[in-house]
C-alpha cells in the first residue's frame, strides 16, 4: 500500500467527529471572491463553490448566472450536471455489490454483458473500475464514427458500438487509458445484477440513506430539474453559445447534484455511514498493473498529493458543464467546484481555493503554472516531400464505427472527407504517416498500385481499423 493511500485510509476509517465550524474569516472570503472575479456579474457562466471543514460547510457561493437567457444567478443550491464527478458513485455502488457478495472484482465482464466480444483475455469488473480494461473510449469513437455529441445517446447505444469493436487498446491489465465506455458498461453491470437502474439502486443505497435530495442520475434528459444550471461554450468575438448535456448515458457521468449535497458525500468518507469501514476501504483501492505498477487512480477518484498534502480529487467535463472535488482527508477540508461553461478550468480554481483555505498547512509551493509556450512541430504537406499520392486516394469503410472516409488530393496535399461532410487536410508524418487534428493516420504499404487500408489513432481509441472499398457507381 502507497504511503499516500495508507495515510488516507487510516483517516478515513478513524472515528473523526464534527464539531461546532465557524465560517471562514472575511479576509479568506474575500481572497476566494477574489478567486471567481471574472464571474461576478450575471452577463457570464461561472461557478457554486463550497468549502467543506471538520464535517461542516464553512463557505459556500454561486458565482455568475445559472441562466444567461432568463439572468438568473448561480447560487450555492443550484443543480449541475457533474461530468465525470459521478464515476466515484458509479464505482461505489460496485463497492456495495462486492461488499454484499453480489459480484466480484475478478469476475469476467461478459459473465454481465454477454455482448460484448471475447478478446481471448478476460476483462474484468476491476479492470472497468480502474480504466485498465483496454475498451476504446466511446467519445472518441463518436468523433470517429461522424456522429454529433449532442446527438443523445443511451447506455444500449453505447454498449451496441462497444461490441462492433474488433480489437481493445491493450491487453487488459497493462495499461490504463482513461475509458467512459467502461463506466457506462459499470452501470449496466449495476443494472443487470440488481435489477434496478443505476439511478434508482444510487438513489436507495446512497443518496437517500445520505440525505442527498437533489441529487440523482439524469438518465431523462428531458426531465426537467428547477433551477438548474444551464451550460455554455464561449463565442469567437464575444458572446455565448448553449452547450447543454442532452444524453441519458449514466455511470460515466450524467449525474445532477449540488455543493451542499456532495459535502453530505464527502463526509461518508469519515463516517462510514453508507457502506461501513470496508466499504470506504475498497473506494480508496488503487489499481496495479500486471507489471507491479500501482496507479493513482481509485474508485472512480485519483489518489495523489497537492503541495505536499494528501489528496483525493476528480474533475468533470460534459458539454459546457466543468467540476471538480478535492478532498484533503489529513485536514478533514474539501473544496468543490461545479461550473457551467467549458472554457472554465474547474480543478485549477478548486487548488486556488485549496491555496487560500490551506495556505498554512501545505508543507510545498504551489505548483508554476504558466502556460507552456513551446511551439510544436511544423508538418509540412505530402506533396512538398515527393511522395506520389495518388495510391492513397480512394473511399475507405471501418465496420467498427461503419463509417466510411474518403481519401482525395487537392491542391497537391492529401484530405480526408468524413461523414457529414468534414473535411481534413492530412499533414505529414512520413510515407505513411498523416496526421489531421487529434487523428493519426497509418497506411499499409501500396499493393498493386493502391493502399489497401489504414488505421486511426484518436485520442483514446488506438487502431481504428479501415478498409478500401470498390468506388461507388
């Protein structure tokens, strides 16, 4: 066991009890106002923050407008979307199972979700857990594929599009990749073992027993939350633009919920109220690889420091929505930040307010964080490096994602035409090598005068595989 994660367990099962917590001083308030100045009006998106001590919520505060059609401000009781906050319940209501004996760790993923392909190896529930299992990211394979985001998804779409795939990233177990497929696949896993849906098992077993009444996961987009926060994306030249969640995809994300409502969370991991010592043991359960290696990455949380303090955190992004949690066991203090626009980097604010409510007990300088200036590598066009392109170009199908991308020259270079129309221009790596964007391209060698095929690295799919096809009559 790391030395990080024994301190934290030990915290976390020790019989810590709340006390009387006075608010924070005025002058720490004004240091954390000072933190969300570009939010203070209600022309922008911003931010609910809370300050979490000793069991108490010592500040709270909403930050810009929950609403820019209407002018309605963020309070510290408005409801966000969580992003990829809600991992760590997703992974705790696995906990619950494994502690009661409904599952296990090591189980076979297909013992639950016969759907999907035997790889020759077992994936198991620990691999899902831990972002082990090797499964491509559905994200990514969405940006793939042509789909929209905001086309609105289920779990079944998810799992549907999971088993087209032919091949895993790596063998499961030795390596992690961070994949929302394999969190989407723990809540059907949930689903199957029990009975009852993500939501209403999260909602029976832990946020009722909790007291967390306005929380709950949002597989109903268009269910309608009061007060909610909407979410916004930032305009060239000024302005805004609508960039809400319109999926019912749950367990990787979709949970709606607010600062007051993750402190009663957050202070289980002191209490052991839902789930009892083993229970709180388990969610701070690091992954190993199959070579030794331990990972920072837990039960839908990462286990690391910050200025030399132990600390438990996961951030969260979907569409406009951006949040992070901090919790620093040691001192019994977490931060919390939910945010409704995605230009706003939620965990670089929750260490701010970290700096100003810890500033006295971290033992280490806070970390430089100026932007990285370096320039990137220029890749020049196929045609100035005197490659012949013409055996490239063609119409080329990937049933995995059945898509299909069409390769062509123009102007001397290489483009790719993707489904619904978007057009890349392909820049040089080497012969075989092309790059668009966040996609890497990788062409077999020319065979009778054409390249038979490529595959596609994007983000968190590895190998994308695709075929040429006959040209269309």
């Amino acid at each position: 066991m790391s030395r990080v994660r024994s301190v934290i367990v030990a915290v976390s099962l020790s019989s810590l009890q709340a006390t009387a917590q006075q608010p924070l001083p005025p002058a720490m308030t004004a240091r954390i106002d000072a933190v969300f100045a570009r939010f203070s009006g209600h022309d922008a998106p911003g931010c609910a923050v809370g300050v979490y001590q000793n069991g108490a919520i010592t500040y709270s505060k909403g930050y810009g407008s929950a609403n820019l059609e209407y002018g309605i401000p963020i309070t510290a009781s408005t409801p966000f979307i969580s992003g990829s906050v809600a991992k760590q319940f997703t992974a705790a209501a696995i906990a619950l199972l494994v502690e009661r004996g409904r599952l296990a760790l090591d189980d076979d993923v297909r013992t639950y979700i016969p759907e999907l392909p035997d790889y020759g190896t077992k994936i198991t529930v620990d691999h899902l857990v831990h972002h082990t299992s090797g499964l491509r990211d559905f994200w990514a394979l969405v940006d793939a594929s042509g789909m929209r985001f905001d086309d609105g998804y289920t779990a079944g779409d998810v799992i549907r599009l999971a088993a087209r795939q032919r091949q895993l990233n790596f063998p499961p177990g030795s390596e992690y990749a961070y994949s929302n497929t394999g969190y989407v696949a723990l809540g059907v896993i949930v689903q199957r073992v029990t009975g009852k849906s993500l939501r209403q098992f999260a909602a029976e077993e832990i946020f009722t027993p909790l007291g967390m009444t306005s929380t709950h996961y949002h597989d109903d987009h268009t269910m309608m939350v009061p007060g909610r926060a909407a979410a916004y994306s930032p305009v060239s030249g000024g302005g805004w633009r609508i960039n809400v969640w319109n999926n019912d995809i749950v367990g990787q994300g979709g949970m709606m919920t607010t600062v007051a409502d993750l402190q009663k969370w957050d202070e289980n991991f002191y209490t052991g109220r839902v789930g009892g010592p083993a229970f709180l043991k388990r969610q701070l359960q690091q992954g190993t690889l199959t070579n030794g290696t331990v990972l920072s990455y837990a039960f839908g949380v990462t286990v690391t420091t910050y200025r030399g303090l132990p600390l438990v955190e996961h951030g969260g992004s979907s569409g406009g929505y951006r949040t992070v949690t901090m919790r620093f066991p040691r001192q019994h203090t977490s931060v919390v930040a939910l945010c409704n626009s995605s230009d706003i980097d939620a965990t670089a604010i929750g260490h701010a307010v970290a700096d100003v409510v810890l500033e006295a007990r971290f033992t280490a300088a806070a970390p430089d964080v100026r932007t990285d200036t370096t320039s990137s590598t220029t890749m020049a066009p196929a045609a100035t490096n005197g490659v012949n392109l013409g055996p490239y170009a063609g119409r080329f199908y990937s049933q995995e994602v059945d898509a299909t991308y069409e390769i062509s020259t123009d102007g001397g270079a290489l483009v790719v035409r993707r489904p619904r129309g978007d057009v890349e221009p392909l820049q040089m790596v080497d012969a075989r090598t092309f790059k668009a964007g966040n996609k890497t391209y990788r062409f077999a060698p020319a065979a009778n005068g054409v390249v038979p095929g490529f595959t596609v690295d994007i983000d968190r799919v590895r190998g994308l595989a695709f075929a040429r096809t006959a040209p269309s009559r």
